[in-house]
C-alpha cells in the first residue's frame, strides 16, 4: 500500500467514522483533526469522489539547479560512450574536453535519465 493510498485511507475513515457516530465535533477528536479539514475533505469527496481525496503537491520545481540542456545531452552521450566510468571519472574527462561538470551533477544527470 502506497502512502498515498494509506492517507485517502484515513481521510475516508475520517467520513465514516464521523456517519457512523452522527457527530462531526467527535469524530474529529478521535481522528485528531479540525472541523475545517473534515468538511474540506467532504466537499472534496462529494465532488470528485475518491480521486479529489488525493494528495496535490503545490511545490514548484526548482529549475534553478539544472544544468544547461548541452552539458545535459554531452553528459548522456559519455554516459553511453562509456558506461564503465564512475562520475568522478565522468566529470574529470568531460571538463577535458571543455564540459565543466561537478561529479555530483553528473549523478543528478544519470538519476534523471535513468542511467
């Protein structure tokens, strides 16, 4: 069971319980939760069934620490030239052929391309 699964779970719980004991006030003191979240999750529940009760991220991506899309694609195409080479040694052939790179930035290359 997926973490996701495990809070719709809980946040369904939280409705039945509440059905079963006829009282909002009490099944959020048992559940440990507010009022205001109870009917945020009814409403959410009445709307979009099960789905709405998933979890949404509101994070934004942090753009900021990529590296350029050449270094990128000059990263990928080493990693296939030669699959042998940790990213130490990754990183001090490439800044020979005028790619500088960090060792750590090539790990974050190979984890996002699935190398």
């Amino acid at each position: 069971m997926t973490t996701d699964e495990k809070l719709i779970k809980n946040k369904l719980g939280l409705l039945q319980l509440a059905a079963y004991l006829k009282s909002v006030s009490e099944a959020c003191r048992v559940m440990g939760c507010s009022r205001d979240t109870f009917y945020r999750i009814k409403k959410a529940h009445e709307e979009g069934g099960i789905e709405a009760l998933r979890e949404t991220s509101r994070r934004r991506p942090n753009l900021r620490n990529r590296v350029a899309e050449d270094i990128e694609q000059a990263v990928v195409a080493f990693a296939f030239e030669n699959p042998s080479f940790g990213q130490k040694r990754a990183s001090d052939t490439l800044r020979l052929r005028g790619v500088f790179i960090s060792a750590a930035g090539i790990r974050c290359v190979w984890l996002r391309h699935g190398k």
